[in-house]
C-alpha cells in the first residue's frame, strides 16, 4: 500500500489561463476526484454540458456562477458553497472569477443502479 499526500493549493498558475486545468487527485471503480481551476472560464455559448454521471462539486475559492437548462435562476457560488448535479442535468459555467483562480472539487460517479 503506497500512501498519498499533497495540497490542493500546488502548483496554482498566476498568470492568465488559456483553458481551464483539470487533475484527477483520485479515482476508484465508478469515482473520480478533480481539482479543476479556472480563470474567467466560461461554458461557450449555446453549449451545455449533459453528463451521464452524477457530480458533486464544491466552490473552494473564487466565484462562480451556474446555470441549469431547467431553471430561470442563475446558481452564484461562492467559497465553501456545493452542488449536486444530478446525470442528464443540462449545465454551464455562465461565469467564474477573473479577480482571482477559481478552485473546483469536482467528485465524478456513476448514479444508483435503481433510478
């Protein structure tokens, strides 16, 4: 068994991002867990993700802000603010600071067998 550490605020860019950076921190069976950090980062217009798993996410710096193809209002995240998304829930990232980095959590899996 080999044990793991590391920080989640290593190896941040302080410059300008030209996309948005994704790192698997782990990943098991139906489970992945990535840090994504964005810069202004926005879905581009008229595209929505549509994902066949569920996904959790947390807000850990920055801002952000989310909006759902089946709901009028706009989600505005802000530090320690999470989310479930469920499978098949049509989102995008309408906006994401520009003052500072915007840290994501993200836990990818896969939704119970049953629904």
């Amino acid at each position: 068994m080999t044990i793991q550490s590391d920080n989640l605020f290593i190896n941040i860019p302080t410059g300008i991002l030209q996309e948005e950076l994704f790192k698997t921190l782990a990943e098991s069976g139906s489970v992945r867990i990535e840090r994504i950090i964005s810069g202004g980062h926005t879905t581009p217009p008229g595209e929505w993700y549509d994902q066949g798993w569920d996904e959790w996410v947390l807000l850990v710096s920055g801002g952000a802000t989310l909006q759902f193809d089946d709901d009028t209002a706009p989600l505005v995240l802000k530090p320690g603010d999470h989310v479930t998304i469920p499978k098949g829930c049509r989102h995008r990232v309408e906006h994401t600071d520009t003052a500072q980095k915007t840290i994501w959590l993200a836990i990818h899996f896969k939704p119970d067998e049953k629904e």
